[in-house]
C-alpha cells in the first residue's frame, strides 16, 4: 500500500453512511463490503483511519478491538506514529488469555514503531517460543498451506525492515 497523498476525491467514500451502518463484523471483515474494500486506495490511510475512529465511536463497535488496529495500522502507514502505538496499545488481549502470542506480535509493532530494535527482538523472540496453535497446517498433513504463526513472517520484516517506514516494512520488505 502506498502511504504518498492522493488527491481529495480519490479518498471520498461513495456511501460513507452505509459503511458506519454496517454490523462491526461486516465492517471489518466483509469481503469487498467494509474498509477493506477501500485500503487499496493509495495515500488515503488517513480518511480510512478518520473512518475507524468514526465507527468506533458508535455502541455497536464496543469489544471490537480489531477496530482499533485497523486504525492504527492506518495511521502508522501514514506516519501517525504516536496515535497509532496508542491505539495498538488498546488490543492487548488480558493475561492469560492470549495462546496465539498476539500481545507479542504487538510488543513487537509497538518497538518497530518506537525505532527500539532490541525491544523489537524480544517480542520475536518471545513470540518465537510459544507452542504451535492447534490446527497447524503440518498437524493436520497439508503441505500446501505455511505452517507456523502468520505474525512471526511480518515481525521478521519488520526487524530487515527496522527504520524504514512502517507501510514498506508491514506490506512489502524484501527478503534478504
């Protein structure tokens, strides 16, 4: 996704109400429905972001904390470092109640963010070391699909990507 600004009405939503009215789930995981069908719009992560912060306001997207890092991750392309470390901070899952390592995945957004390659490190590590979720791919004998946790890949470009933009190292880091 480029982060380079677009003009006006290339960010103008055609139904900015129907999106806001749409279920929290439809909202952010529709398929061509909800904001999703609008990230491709380059250099318009700001007016999607302003979007996020209108819906969640509403009741509806209460206990929707994919809400609030679609956002982030939004205001991060756009170099928003600071709301968006605020926001991701809102995802945390409660302790003990995180097997998949999210609240690693975000220590390490959170110290890519911060230009805090150490910190960035021991999140990898720590996310590194957590058991293989149920349903693995090599579990379940289909050589197909990647095995393993889908965040360590972009953890990983974000340590080859460290001090680059956020935008380039979330979305197209080059392999080594």
């Amino acid at each position: 996704m480029s982060s380079a600004p677009a003009l006006a009405d290339d960010c103008r939503f055609d139904d900015r109400a129907g999106l806001l009215a749409m279920s929290p789930e439809a909202f952010d995981n529709g398929p061509d429905e909800g904001w999703d069908a609008l990230a491709e719009r380059a250099g318009c992560q700001l007016e999607i972001a302003e979007l996020f912060t209108a819906y969640r306001q509403q009741a509806k997207a209460a206990g929707h904390a994919g809400l609030a890092w679609h956002e982030a991750t939004m205001r991060a392309d756009a170099g928003q470092r600071d709301p968006a470390i605020a926001l991701m901070r809102l995802t945390y899952k409660p302790h003990g109640a995180d097997p998949e390592g999210w609240n690693h995945y975000v220590d390490a957004t959170i110290a890519f963010l911060d230009d805090d390659l150490p910190a960035l490190k021991r999140a990898r590590a720590r996310l590194a070391k957590l058991p293989m979720p149920l349903g693995n791919a090599r579990e379940q004998g289909d050589d197909e699909r990647p095995a393993g946790r889908p965040q360590l890949k972009i953890v990983d470009a974000l340590i080859r990507c460290m001090y680059q933009p956020y935008a380039l190292a979330s979305e197209s880091c080059p392999e080594p």
